[in-house]
C-alpha cells in the first residue's frame, strides 16, 4: 500500500529521504496512544513543521480506511539501528 500510493517516493524504511524514515517516525510515537489516528490525519490532510520545514503533502486520494491501516503499518516498524 505504501509503495501503490507513492510514499516511497517520499520516505525510506529507516532512514530520512525527503521526509522522515518509517522506523523514525515509528520510533518518535512508540508510546503515543493517539498516534495512529493522528497520522492517519497526517496523511489525508498533509503538515508541515513536525519534522523540521518539511512539508508533507495532502494525500486525498488515499481513503480514511487506508490511511489508518498505514498509520498503523508505519507505527509497527521497528527502532532505526543506532
């Protein structure tokens, strides 16, 4: 699902490209209960800010559903290596 909706173009598995890696991200919210619904908005609506000036971009055409099951993929990943 993330590479049919182009988030790889954006994101690597582990470490930064434009945006931040899946294992940062998952990393920074490990322990925030709110996490995969907010990211999921995160998604959809696009930010900017959390990451430094990196914008993310909306990605309306991704619905809700697979919105909360990449949140969901990306807080799984595991820790980025030291």
């Amino acid at each position: 699902m993330a590479r049919r909706n182009a988030c790889m173009a954006c994101h690597g598995l582990v470490h930064k490209q434009v945006g931040p890696g899946f294992a940062q991200i998952a990393q920074r919210y490990r322990n925030d209960a709110e996490a995969p619904v907010r990211l999921a908005a995160k998604i959809r609506n696009g930010s900017v800010g959390t990451w430094g000036r990196v914008i993310m971009p909306r990605q309306t055409q991704v619905s809700e559903a697979d919105a909360q099951a990449l949140a969901r993929w990306v807080l799984s990943q595991p820790d980025p290596p030291s």
